[in-house]
C-alpha cells in the first residue's frame, strides 16, 4: 500500500476482532511514531503502550468517546511536554497509517479526564496525557456500512489561494 492509498482508504475503527497485535507490528507502529517529525526536532512526546484489558477499559472511561479503547488488542497512550499537540498529532497520524499499512485499525480517543488517566499509568506530572490511540483488526463491516455517509468536502470548498 503506497501512502496515498493508505491516507485514502483510512478510516476511523472502534471495533475490533480479539486477535492480538504482534510483536513485530507493534515495532513498526511505535518506529513510525519515533520516526514523526516535531518542532526543532524535540521529539516532545512518550509513548505508553497498553495491553493489559483492565487498564484499557479503566483508560476508556476518562474519556467520553474513549469507549472503544476497552475493546482494542492494545492502545498507546500519547504522552507529551506542555504545548506541543500539533507534534503529537504528527506522531499519532504516522502510527496510525503505519497500523492501517498493517490491517490494524485504529482510533483516536481524546481523554477528559487527564489526572485520572495520568494515575492510571503513573504519568509524571510535568507531562501531559491529553490524547490515546486504540489499535487492534477491524470487525468486519456490515455490507451496509461499506460506503461512507457523509462525503469529503471538495477541495473548492476548502482551499483559498493567497488570500480567504
């Protein structure tokens, strides 16, 4: 799967098969993280990996659309110093197309509740814990389910050039 084809075809999974992420898929999500690109190079970011159910579903009520986090083979809590949410979004999003690369869906879960969260996981607290992913094999989709409901808006709509 080349990169335009992965950024294409990606969608959003909240349901996954009980199957377990290997080893070696984990690696390869986790480099693609390291491998993201962050302001001046700071690489400002700490990655938890969490494969433990308990912690997955306590993890999924500090949030509340974190719910799918309780039915991922793993997630990676996205831990990152103060101020830098655009280079954790860069690293969340090469992970997450590395996973798609794989078959592995993933999901973006926003957590609410952060000083839960960070106790949980025992986040120091200079960091911040805004921000997990969910990653585990896709249910298979109902036929019904295979089209998109709502279409991209066209690029028309959303460039303007030089100026608004």
């Amino acid at each position: 799967m080349n990169v335009s084809e992965a950024i294409r075809t990606k969608r959003a999974v909240r349901q996954f098969t009980d199957q377990p992420i290997p080893d070696d898929a984990l690696q390869a999500i986790l480099k693609a993280g390291q491998h993201a690109q962050s302001s001046k190079n700071v690489q400002p970011w700490r990655f938890v990996v969490v494969r433990e159910r308990d912690t997955l579903v306590r993890l999924s009520q500090c949030g509340t659309y974190a719910g799918h986090l309780a039915g991922a083979a793993m997630g990676i809590a996205l831990i990152m110093q103060p101020g830098y949410e655009f280079d954790i979004g860069q690293a969340a999003a090469y992970m997450q197309l590395a996973a798609w690369e794989l078959g592995i869906g993933s999901c973006l879960a926003t957590i609410y509740e952060p000083d839960k969260a960070k106790a949980i996981l025992g986040v120091p607290d200079a960091w911040d814990f805004k921000y997990a992913l969910s990653f585990g094999y896709p249910q298979p989709r109902p036929a019904s389910a295979t089209k998109r409901k709502t279409q991209r808006l066209p690029l028309t709509e959303l460039v303007h050039w030089e100026h608004w």
